[in-house]
C-alpha cells in the first residue's frame, strides 16, 4: 500500500507524533520549492501531487486532534467525583431554595406543612381532603418529624418552621440530580450524562418547583431515583457498566412509596413495571421475590401510618381515585380540553427545552431500542390528558424522561467546542430570568403577608390579644398556621366541593363574590365581631369600601403580588387593620 493510500484510510482517532508530522511538512515544503524553481522533473509531477495531498490531509488530522482534544477536555473539565458532584448541586439547591419566594400552588402548604404543623403541634386546619380521607399522611411525616425535632429542643420559631422543610426538600433535590447523572451514565455514559444533567439543571421549571414541599416534587424525585436502579434491557446498559444489576426489589420499593405518596405516580411507573414484567425470563419468581412482598409491605405501611393518624383503618388511595377520577371532583378547580397539555401545558414547562428534546425524539426514533422509553413518555401525556383537571405540575413526572432525550441531542449538536458553548448559553439566556422572574416576583404577596401577620401576633401581650384574621381573597391563596405559628383566630373563604350532591350549591368564596359587602355586613356587623385584620387583593377594596369605612379599617400595609392581575387577583395584597376612630383616608367620604 502506498504511503498515501495508508494515510487516506488511518483511522480520525490515531494518535500522530508530532515530530514527524513536523519533519513531513518539511519535506513537502521542499518539494514545494523545488517546483516553484522550475527544477522538478517532468516525471516527478505526480510525486509532488502525493505529496500535497499528503500535506493537506495531516493539516485536517491536526485540526481534528485538537479540535477533539478541546472538546473531550470541555467535558472532562466539568466531570466530578460523586462527593464533589453532589456538594456542587447540594450548593446549587440551596441556592435555588432562597431564591424561591413566591406562591405556586396551595397544595405546597395545604397538603404537606399545615398538616404536618397540625400533627405536631395540635392545631391547624384540615382541608376537605383530610376530612374525607383522600390523602395519605406519610408525605406530610416527613415534614413533622422536622417540626417535632424543633419542638423537642423548643427551637419552633416560624422562620425554622418555614425554612427547614424547604432545605431538606433541596437536599433530595440535590440528590435526585446526583441519580439522573448517574442514570444516563448507566445508559448512555459519561458524556451524554453531563448533557442530561445540564439540561436539567438549566430547566426553569425544575428550579420552580424542586424545592417546593410539593407531593407532585417528591413523585418526580422518586422517579429519577426508581429510574436508576430500574431493570434496563442489557443492550441499553453503558458498556461501562454492564456489570452493575440491581435487586428488583430496590426499583419497585421506589415506585410503591411514590404510589404512597401521590397514587397518580401509577400512571407514569405502571408502563416501566409491565415492560419489565414482559421482558422478564422468569415471571413467577419476579411476582413472588418482588411484586406480592413490596406490595404486601406497602399496603402494611399505608395503611399502618393512616390508620394512626385518621384513628380509623381507611383505603385512601381508593378514596383518591374515586375523588378524582370517578367523580371528577377535580373539575371544581377549574377545567382544560384534552389538547391542553400539547398546546399549552408542556411548552410552558419544557420551554426551549422542546428543541433539543425534538431532536432527541427523532434519534431515539430512529434507535428503535429507544423506541419504549418514547411510548411511557407519550402514554404519560395522554393519560394526564384524559382528565378534565389540568395544571402545570402534573407534567413534573415526564420532566427527568424528557431530559435523557434532551441529553442526546445536544451531545449530538455538541462536537465543535464553539457550538456547545453556545448551546449552553442559549438554555441559560433562556430559562434562567423566566425561573427568577417566577422564583422572586409572580405571585410573591401572598407569601411577603405572612411575616407581617406573623408579626402582628408576635406582639401580642397574651393569647387574648392575638388579631383575628380573616382571608378575603380566592381560598387557599396564602399559607396559615404553619407560617403563622400562633393559635389566632384564622379564617378564609371555603371552597369545598359539593360533596353531598346538595341541589343549589353554591361555594362560600362564590357567594362572597357575589356581593362581598353584604356578606361582611351579615357576619362581621354587631360590635365586636369584625375582625382585627383583613386581608385581599387590592381588586376588592372598591367593593368592599363601605365596610370598611362604616368599621374604621385602617390600611396597615401593602405588598405587591404581581404583574399580571386577572379576575380576583390583583396586583398586590393589601392588610386592613381595625381601628377606634375613622381613618384619614375615609373621613370625607364617612362626613358626606
């Protein structure tokens, strides 16, 4: 074989000695010299081609070299031990914990921390899930044994109450990060877990919601943890680590707690276990060692821990589903068309995230091994989509799926050094101001109200001097006890769903709506019943002025809530206070 030939067919990867690319290139420049003199032979025409193409062949393996080095060494730089790995995203988290301050969802207090703050400290308020036994308690635990160990060592001041389940919920966080890393390196390997892992930390969604004491949080951080130890087909598995098999047992024990904890967690692991279950060599021994003893021993915890907590033996992941799903009792809180996650829900939560994942959907595609892990993701969406209730959150278990396609994409797009920095800084430029705009401003007045409240009992001489505080505003819009801390007089507008199937039914919060007014005359008007502080939107205020004048409320202060008023909410929250003599303000308006 010539030595040109050898050259055209050596492999992009094969390591050249420097010293003797240098000492070619000498020789062809020469060469270069010698015909640029006129000095060449005829024959030797074809000597000198050789030797150009030479020349400019090695030029394109140095440039290949270095342009690889570059990037595998833009890689390396950002690969981290396990314990380095996770102090890095344990500081991230806890970052992402305080830049979190703003009100998402009411069941982020409602169906965690004010039930927790009633476990331990006996007293609260249960919504009407609690009462009917839909919910479990033991995602609520987690919460009250923090609370129960600052009220052993009497360290209960709100801000712990506040502060610590949130540090404890980014410290899973952390950990689910940690696991996804390690779940596409057990996958893919190295290089395209460091893209799954950069997809998910750049999401803007993720950095919403991961610290938020959220039931929908924890079933996505199940998710990735049940994920890793899942039992992946051999052919998907890394070469790397082949030789890492994991007991079955570990993978269901996961999925039953996420079940436990949030029943709905059966739509998106219900696939993984049937996949498992048709792959599996050996059906009846994976239904005796892992389904009927995980089963037995979730339904024993289950129904143990809600048993002492309701004082009753109760089924609620049947009263779940029944609530939810047989009578739609979701609908009551507002209702979408089944395209609403394709249009709306999951390009808002995904963002420019849906490009890279695009991409990777059409790989995985067209990898047909890949093909399932496509179809769960598909089936998610859709089951979700069945039901008439639809909010943002509930697409939180096909966040960590959508990632590992995001994750090959962008390794794809990844080969030039330039090109990947670029991809970096697009999904920073991106994702990072929309997760601070909604971390730090939307909707931040309902939450800045409680320190003032909070502040208010606090000067309190005695228990007999604690405010009274009634919450004029849509129900549920602000924490209570838990970011109280003061057994006060609290009140909000209900908004319990039509349970008993009473004809003409119409919620407390509607009716107050209807002519807010009237109702604060019929129930706050003879003396010493109006409360000492009332709380709402500043969208109420026109409506609800007579009253106010007519009782001499003061405006003690206001916090801005958001940019976006809409219906009842306005843009900031504003507190009343009671007071003996007409305020400022009204004395007009009472004189006339």
């Amino acid at each position: 074989m010539s030595m040109d030939t050898e050259l055209r067919h050596r492999a992009p990867d094969h390591e050249t000695d420097d010293h003797d690319i240098a000492d070619r290139t000498s020789d062809e420049d020469e060469a270069v010299e010698t015909k640029e003199a006129g000095t060449m032979p005829e024959g030797a025409i074809s000597e000198y081609e050789n030797i150009r193409l030479q020349k400019e062949y090695l030029e394109k393996l140095i440039a290949a070299e270095k342009e690889r080095g570059m990037r595998t060494r833009f890689v390396d730089n950002v690969k981290f031990s396990p314990p380095r790995l996770m102090g890095v995203l344990l500081l991230i988290r806890s970052l992402n914990v305080f830049l979190i301050q703003t009100f998402f969802v009411a069941d982020e207090y409602w169906q965690s921390l004010e039930v927790a703050h009633q476990m331990v400290f006996k007293y609260g308020h249960l919504t009407w899930e609690w009462k009917n036994g839909i919910r479990g308690y033991t995602h609520p635990l987690i919460f009250a044994a923090i609370y129960k160990i600052l009220e052993y060592y009497q360290i209960d001041h709100p801000m712990l109450l506040i502060l610590l389940p949130r540090l404890v919920q980014g410290m899973l966080a952390a950990a689910a990060d940690v696991y996804l890393y390690k779940l596409a390196q057990r996958l893919f390997g190295s290089e395209i877990a460091y893209w799954v892992l950069l997809s998910y930390l750049t999401s803007w969604f993720v950095c919403y919601i991961c610290t938020r004491t959220l039931s929908n949080t924890m079933e996505m951080i199940l998710l990735i943890f049940g994920l890793y130890y899942y039992a992946w087909p051999t052919d998907w598995i890394h070469k790397e680590y082949k030789e890492k098999q994991y007991p079955n047992f570990i993978y269901l024990s996961i999925a039953a707690i996420s079940f436990i904890i949030r029943p709905t967690a059966a739509v998106v692991w219900l696939p993984f276990i049937m996949w498992h279950f048709i792959r599996s060599e050996n059906k009846v021994w994976l239904i005796f060692t892992g389904y009927i003893p995980v089963g037995i021993c979730a339904a024993a915890w289950s129904a143990g821990i809600d048993r002492i907590f309701y004082g009753k033996w109760i089924f609620v992941q049947y009263n779940f589903f029944y609530y939810n799903f047989f009578s739609d009792i979701g609908s009551n809180y507002g209702s979408h068309p089944f395209y609403w996650y394709m249009v709306t829900g999951i390009p808002i939560v995904l963002g420019t995230h849906l490009i890279p994942l695009s991409f990777g959907v059409r790989k995985a595609w067209q990898e047909k091994k890949y093909r399932p892990l496509l179809y769960i993701l598909l089936w998610t969406v859709v089951v979700y989509s069945v039901f008439s209730h639809k909010e943002f959150r509930f697409m939180s278990s096909v966040i960590p799926i959508a990632m590992l396609f995001c994750g090959i994409s962008l390794h794809m797009y990844s080969k030039k050094i330039s090109f990947a920095s670029f991809l970096i800084l697009g999904l920073l430029i991106t994702n990072l101001p929309v997760a601070l705009y909604f971390g730090m401003l939307h909707q931040r007045g309902t939450m800045d109200v409680m320190p003032y409240l909070q502040n208010m009992c606090s000067n309190a001489k005695n228990k007999n001097e604690l405010p009274s505080i009634v919450f004029l505003m849509p129900c549920h819009h602000t924490p209570y006890y838990s970011h109280l801390h003061f057994n006060a007089a609290l009140r909000f507008l209900d908004c319990s769903p039509n349970l008993k199937n009473k004809t003409n039914y119409v919620e407390e919060a509607d009716r107050f709506y209807k002519n807010p007014n009237k109702w604060l005359k019929t129930r706050y008007s003879k003396p010493g019943t109006q409360p000492s502080l009332l709380v709402f939107y500043t969208v109420l205020k026109p409506r609800i002025k007579e009253y106010l004048i007519e009782h001499n409320y003061k405006e003690g202060a206001k916090f801005f809530h958001t940019h976006f008023p809409e219906g009842r909410v306005g843009k900031k929250v504003v507190v009343y206070r009671k007071t003996s003599k007409v305020p400022p303000e009204f004395e007009d308006m009472k004189n006339n």
